[in-house]
C-alpha cells in the first residue's frame, strides 16, 4: 500500500458522510410517521442502536474473526 494515510482519510471521510447521511433520513423518516416528539426519539434510539450494530460491533467482529 503506497498511501495508507490516504487511505484512511477517504474511509473515515466515507464513514462520516453515511452515518451523517443516515442520521438525516431516518430522523426525516421517523418524525414524519410519529411526529416531532416521539420522531426524534425513535430516530436517536433506532440509529444509534443500527450505527452500533452495523458500523462498529459487526465490523470489528469480523475482522477479529479473520484476522
């Protein structure tokens, strides 16, 4: 790997710009079908719980696995 700086710049780039991405949509999503109230703590709850699951524990898990 020539650049591993640049590397991981653009994962973490990646990363921030999905999991922002996310936030917005299933906040929109939830306040839509619940209101503002009840939206916004579903959608705190629901995508932290789905970032935690899907972009931290899985991952990590996986690569421990394979490693």
């Amino acid at each position: 790997m020539e650049k591993p700086g640049r590397l991981l710049s653009t994962t973490l780039l990646g990363t921030n710009l999905t999991e922002t991405a996310i936030a917005v949509l299933g906040t929109a999503i939830t306040v839509s079908l619940w209101g503002s109230q009840g939206g916004l703590l579903i959608a705190t709850l629901g995508i932290t719980a789905i970032t935690l699951l899907f972009a931290e524990v899985i991952p990590k898990t996986i690569a421990v696995h394979h490693a």
